[in-house]
C-alpha cells in the first residue's frame, strides 16, 4: 500500500488549498496583524523594577551594617578612629542618596514593596506592581554576599569622589 493511505496518510499528502480560502486565510491574518492584540502581562515589572525592589530591599541592610560597624569604631580606641567614623559616614551618606533615588522612582512607578517576615535565615519580600503582586525571599546567606559586594562598589565610588 502506498504511504497516502497509511494511518493518516491520507490528507497529510495533501496540501493543496482552493484559491477562494487562501484569500480569506490571507485577508484573516492582514486583519490580526492590524488590530493591536491586548498586553495581557502590562502590569508585570520589569527586569529593571524588580532590580529597584531588591534594592529598596538591600540598601536598608546595607546600612545597618555600616551604621553598626560605624558604632563600634567610634567605641574603639584605633588611632584611625576619625578616619573610620568620617569614611563611613560619607558611606552612609551615599546609600543614603541610592536609597532616596530607589523610593522615589518606585512611587514614580506606583511599586508599593513590603516586608512580610524574617525567619532566621531568610527574608521574604511582597511587593505590589501597578495592580500586579508577587513576592520573593532572600537568603540571609545570599543578602551578605551582595552586601559585601555593594560596599565595595560604594567603597571605590567614595575613593573615586577623593580622588577626582
């Protein structure tokens, strides 16, 4: 038996289309290509939103960290004491100003972001996006590497402001 007649070989060979539906097939796509289809996923954030809602999540670590780091220099009797105090306060300054500019353009945006709970290694996050809501956790493990990270960063842009 040849391969038409097989299972459904039958129509599978045939591929021919009467001129009449080629033209509605055609006239149907022209139309959809027109129309505007609806952004169903408007109101998801983008990747660069959800870049401002982990830091309006991190920064406020960030500076715990150096606050308490800041406290403890200022307690010691280090001969560099004032160098310490006065470096992490322009540090403290400059988040300061990052996490300023975070706030601002998430209300630009209309992101609302809350903190929901800290459990002993992690911290979840929920966050409202012009209607669209979600939530994420961080591990403790992961914020002090990031932690780390940004402090450098913010380490060599104050390096960077003495030097220039």
């Amino acid at each position: 038996m040849s391969k038409k007649l097989e299972g459904n070989g039958l129509w599978e060979s045939s591929r021919m289309m009467l001129p009449e539906h080629r033209e509605q097939l055609l006239k149907l796509r022209r139309e959809s290509a027109e129309t505007p289809q609806p952004n169903i996923r408007k109101n998801v954030p983008t990747p660069e939103e959800i870049n401002l809602v982990r830091d309006y999540a991190i920064l406020p670590i960030i500076l715990s960290i150096i606050e308490n780091n800041r406290r403890s220099i200022e307690g010691s009797t280090n001969s560099l004491r004032k160098l310490y105090v006065r470096s992490a306060s322009a540090l403290l300054d400059l988040i300061h100003a990052d996490l300023a500019r975070v706030r601002k353009t998430l209300r630009q945006r209309n992101i609302k972001v809350y903190e929901e709970e800290r459990i002993d290694n992690m911290i979840s996050f929920r966050f409202n996006c012009r209607g669209y809501e979600d939530q994420f956790t961080m591990i403790r493990d992961i914020i002090r590497a990031e932690a780390s990270v940004r402090i450098s960063k913010y380490i060599t842009i104050l390096f960077q402001k003495i030097n220039d």
